[in-house]
C-alpha cells in the first residue's frame, strides 16, 4: 500500500506553473526590453522629424525656457509641448553630459511603448483572461510601425501610449455601465489631457469617433454619462490649459494660429510635403506597418464583426473602423498615423487566437488561402528589400540581410503550409518569435553597416576631430547636423556659408560637391586658403537622393599669413 500511494501521488515539482497576471507582466516587460531596447543609443538620429523635436529639447534644457519650442531662432508652433517636457525629463534625470546623445531622448518614446503594452495587457485580461491579454501585449509590442516609433524621438509612440490607456479606459466603462467606479473616468479624461499636449486634437479625433459610433449604433448615449463628464472635462482642461494659455499669451495667439493654419489645415486640405495619398492606402500598407501580424488581419477583422454584437468586441470595432476610415479619407498620409489604432486590433487578435474556431475556417476557404499566400510574397519581398538595402547602402556585411531573410522566408512558409495546423497560443508564439527577432537583427545586425544612410554623422564625426568654433553648410541642409554639431551650426546658401567661414578663421564649412567651386572662388579672392578635411558621399533619405559634400577649412598657415 505505501508503494502504491507513492506512485499514485501527483508530483508537483512536474505540475507545469499557472499563467498569472503578474508572471505575463514580466514577460511582456522582457518581450518590450528585448524589441525596443537594443538601437536605442547606437541608431544615429533620423531626419527630419526626430532630429528637430530632439534638438528643440536640447535648446530647451540650454536655455531654460520650458514654455517656447524652437529650431535654432524659428518657432517650433507645430506640435504641443508634452513630448519636449518628457524628453527634457529624461535628460534631466539621466544626467547626459552630452546633449549630442540622442539615447535619453529616445527614452520617452521606448516607456511610452511598454506602457501602451501593458494598457492593452491589462485591457485584454479583464475582458478575456490573462492569456488574452499577454497576446494582446504581445501583438503590440512586435508590429513592426510599434518597433519603428519606439526607437524614434518623435510624438508618436507617446500618443500611442495615451490614446490605448485613454480607450482601454473607455472600453471599461463601455462594458462595465453605470455601475463602474469614478478611477476609470478619471484615467479616460486625464489621458486624453496628456495626448492633447502630446500630439493636439488626434486623440479627441480618435475618441470622438469611438464614442460616437457606440452611440449611434446601440442607439443610446446615457452610458457615456458613467465617464463622469462633469468632473473628467474639468481634468482636462486643467491639464492641458495652462500650458495653451502661458505660450498664446506670451506669443500673442500665433502658436494656435501657426499650428492650425500651418500643420493642421494642410494636412486636412491636401497632401502636405508631398505625401498625400489616395484612400485605400493604410490598408494596403497596413501588410508591413503591422507585420507579423497582418497575416491574421483580415480574419480576425472578420471574426469579430460576426461577434459584434459582444459589447466588448464591438467597443475594440469602433476604435478601430470609424477613425481608420477618417484616416483613409485625410489627403496627407505617412505609415504611422494609425499607429494608435493597433491595440484595438491587438485586443480582436487576441480573443481570436483564444477561440480558433473561426479563425481556422475563414483561413481554409480559398481567400483565405490566397491572402495568406499574398502575405508570404509581402514578407518575400520585405526580405529582398534588405538584401537590396545592404547592396546598396551597405558595407561589405551580408550577415544581416542574410539572417533577416531567413525568418522573413520561415514566416512565409509557416503562413502558407503550416498555420492552420497551429493552435492560438503557438501562432501567437510563431509570430511574436518573428517580430522579435526581426526587431533584434535589424537594430544590431543591419543598421549600423549601412553607412551611406548615415551622412550627417559622418560628417559630425569628421568635424568634431577638427579643431573649430562654428560650422556652416552650404547646398546641404538636414536638421541632425544642427543636433550633432551644437545649435550655432548655420544651415545657409553657399554664398552665405563662404561669407561665414571669411568672418571667422575657426569655422569649418561643408559644401555640397557641386557647389564647391563657387565657394572656394569666393574664399581665394578674399586671400583665405584652405584645406579639405574630407570628401563623404551618402544617400539623403529624407529627400530621396545620393548627395556628395566636401568639408573645409581654414588652413594652418592662414593665420599667420594674415
């Protein structure tokens, strides 16, 4: 009998260990850390948006005006001050001896991102349990537009994060009713306060569409009286006013002005700085901005409009449907501008990937095999991009590309053979594996051999060895040499740059080649001699041209001869 019990005995040490809220939490925290973390401080900044919130901020920490944004001695009047505080909040609190390090302004927008994950995480267990909810977090945390953002020092990734606790909130009082407590209102309203001083009126946009259409379509409107209007406005013009007052009072109303006629208008009215789009085209970008998990979008799209009348799937459809359409129908598009819609797609994955039902039947039907083998030729052309970008850009390093193309060529297969056979939760594991190591080789591995994709830096390390005072540039202007070269750096003509380098025997010039000549004929008539530092050549990606300078300088002997 003693032998008996023993063998009958259920053996702990083997039982496998319960997903619980706190162990998911870590593995997301891990997940965010592994995907956002790594290019954070090697990636040099990107032109043009990262390189002038950053050096906005650094010329905010310099002066010690917190209240005026400016590039240089223009006034910045296009976005509202939340992002420059966080930013200048990181330098302050990282201690950067440097300002010309751009990893503590990245800092935000990488806390932003994790936090943005586990508003979903904690969104997604309430509704559908834990396991829900670390998938959740997961398809966030590896889309591929949430990687981007999260390693650039731009207002994005901080809008994400206060527009998912803003509508998680919201869903919760959604779901909940009447009988919910105040502490969600009070969250909804107080982020939506921070998103408008992060990003202006988008997350009133995306809230306003969300709320609206529940209205409309449950045909009654005396739920949103649960967010505490009365006490949730007031919280946000609190946030949000005293700032909005302090800078129109001292600029005399042209930042409101300047905002609303100079980004705002444009933007609603046609393609601004050239990238209006026809509508339509989030939807087809939306294959690589969400990849991996564009494999299961229109599926899971499709299964929850079936299951709308859920009324927690239909609070995640009208976030998601209503502003994407207004979106669409905006004339200016650039790939991340729905980026805040992703967690309520996150949340419809999720509930998906937990009853694969009806995500392996609408996935055996013929469209969706052909969607799933157009997502395979999507990745195999995702892959081929690189293996281009490294011939192009590059170095002599193929590991990256190589490395990259084989996940990319591993996902189509997988997409293609071997996905209906898969349950949820190892789909969900396949593809936050791929996101993962995407993230991984492309921070680590490719971006830093691609040096003709880095100009300015090169041409600030070049001139940064140079013993020097000013520096000015002539035929080529990118707001990253500003950053990195300190914000005296004037960004001129060519004439003006030669007059520069005659008012000074310590200032350094760079030129572009084919507008060299005209400055050293200006220089040798003056009797200034020079010597040049360094021929680079590069690809200026925000213009989308090869571009070749030369850098000068005043001669050694120039002094003394004078």
């Amino acid at each position: 009998m003693p032998a008996i019990s023993k063998i009958n005995a259920p053996r702990a040490s083997t039982a496998p260990r319960a997903l619980t809220a706190t162990r998911a939490c870590i593995l997301l925290t891990l997940l965010c850390a592994v995907v956002f973390l790594p290019g954070i401080a090697s990636l040099p900044p990107t032109d043009r948006d990262e390189a002038r919130f950053m050096q906005a901020t650094k010329q905010m920490v310099e002066s010690g005006d917190y209240i005026h944004i400016h590039f240089q001695n223009e006034a910045r009047n296009k976005k509202p001050i939340g992002i420059y505080w966080l930013q200048a909040a990181a330098l302050k609190l990282t201690v950067a001896s440097d300002l010309t390090h751009a990893w503590p302004y990245r800092i935000p927008s990488a806390l932003a991102a994790w936090l943005a994950v586990m508003a979903v995480f904690a969104a997604g267990r309430r509704l559908w349990g834990v396991q829900a909810g670390l998938i959740a977090g997961a398809v966030l945390a590896t889309s591929l537009m949430t990687i981007v953002e999260a390693h650039i020092a731009k207002t994005d990734a901080a809008l994400l994060a206060a527009t998912t606790v803003a509508l998680t909130a919201l869903g919760t009082i959604y779901t909940t009713g009447r009988a919910v407590k105040i502490a969600p209102a009070l969250v909804f309203w107080g982020a939506l306060g921070v998103g408008v001083l992060i990003k202006g009126p988008v997350i009133l946009l995306i809230a306003g569409a969300t709320v609206a259409t529940l209205c409309v379509v449950d045909r009654d409107w005396k739920w949103t009286l649960a967010a505490r209007p009365q006490y949730g406005i007031p919280l946000t013009l609190l946030i949000v006013l005293p700032w909005f007052l302090a800078v129109s009072s001292n600029t005399e109303g042209s930042f409101v002005n300047d905002a609303v006629r100079g980004d705002i208008l444009p933007k609603l009215l046609g393609g601004q700085e050239g990238h209006g789009q026809w509508p339509g085209t989030y939807l087809v970008s939306a294959l690589v901005t969400l990849w991996p998990w564009s494999l299961l979008a229109p599926f899971v799209v499709i299964s929850a409009w079936r299951n709308r009348n859920d009324r927690a799937i239909r609070s995640c459809l009208a976030w998601l449907i209503p502003a994407w359409i207004i979106f669409e129908l905006i004339p200016t598009k650039l790939p991340h501008y729905t980026l805040p819609l992703f967690p309520a797609f996150a949340l419809l994955a999720s509930k998906t990937l937990v009853d694969m039902t009806a995500l392996r039947t609408l996935m055996a039907r013929v469209p969706g095999r052909v969607y799933r083998f157009i997502w395979a030729l999507v990745s195999t052309a995702l892959a081929a991009g690189l293996i281009y970008s490294g011939v192009i850009y590059g170095d002599d390093t193929f590991i990256g590309p190589a490395l990259a193309t084989a996940v990319f060529g591993a996902a189509a297969i997988f997409a293609v053979a071997g996905l209906q056979r898969r349950e949820g939760d190892q789909i969900a594991g396949i593809l936050t594996a791929c996101g993962a190591i995407i993230a991984v080789i492309a921070t680590l591995v490719i971006a830093p051999h691609l040096p003709a994709l880095t100009l300015t830096s090169r041409i600030a390390a070049v001139i940064k060895a140079h013993d020097h005072d000013k520096v000015v540039f002539g035929g080529f202007h990118e707001p990253s040499s500003v950053f990195l070269l300190g914000t005296k750096t004037r960004l001129t003509t060519t004439p003006a740059a030669a007059d520069e380098m005659l008012g000074s025997k310590r200032t350094v010039g760079v030129f572009a080649i084919d507008e060299l000549q005209t400055a050293l004929d200006a220089l040798t008539k003056a009797g200034r001699t020079t010597v040049e530092l360094a021929r680079l050549s590069g690809y200026e990606y925000s213009r989308g041209r090869w571009v070749d300078v030369a850098i000068i300088a005043s001669a050694p002997d120039t002094e003394a001869a004078q």
